[in-house]
C-alpha cells in the first residue's frame, strides 16, 4: 500500500503530463485530503515537499505551468468547499480544524 507521500508524488507526476486530467486528479487529491482531514499538517508537509521541487526550475518548462496550475486548482476547491466532518462531538462549534485548514492558504 502506498504511503501517503508516495500518493501525492504520483498524483503530482500525473498532473505535469497534461491539463486534460486535472479534473480526474483534482477528485483524487481531494479524497486523499479529506482522508487526512485529522492531520492536514502532515498532508500539507507531504504535498509541499515535491511542490517545492517545481518552484525551483525557473525556466517556463510546460511541465512546470501544469503542476503550478494544478496545486492553484487544488488551493481554490479545497478552500471553496467545507472542512469535512468530523465524528467526535468535542470539536463541535469550536472551529479549529477550519483554522488549521484556513490559515495554510
């Protein structure tokens, strides 16, 4: 089974290929997100690692624009759409995994 770093490079790697999929990816990432909605820092910290890696090329490689449009895509629908939620009754009203999620934006 492939750890959850290992899931994000492939979704990442898939996403420089073309635009085209995007919309199939964007689905598959934001399942993968909400899956780890309890631990968003140590998602963010495995999506960040490989992203970093495109910001380093600075020529205007296609491969490079796709990834870049494709984690603005994923910024924009995660934080247009609801925090998921959670099963445990402490946290009801109190708000703080939407700061968690809210503030890495």
């Amino acid at each position: 089974m492939a750890t959850l770093s290992e899931k994000i490079v492939q979704i990442l790697t898939e996403s420089q290929s073309s635009a085209h999929s995007h919309q199939k990816l964007l689905k598959s990432l934001q399942a993968l997100h909400d899956q780890h909605a309890d631990e968003l820092e140590a998602f963010f910290a495995a999506y960040f690692k490989p992203f970093s890696n495109a910001l380093v090329v600075f020529k205007r490689e296609p491969t490079v624009q796709r990834v870049i449009e494709f984690t603005a895509k994923f910024a924009i629908s995660t934080a247009s759409s609801p925090p998921p939620e959670k099963s445990d009754s402490s946290t009801s009203g109190s708000g703080e995994a939407g700061q968690t999620h809210e503030t890495f934006y």
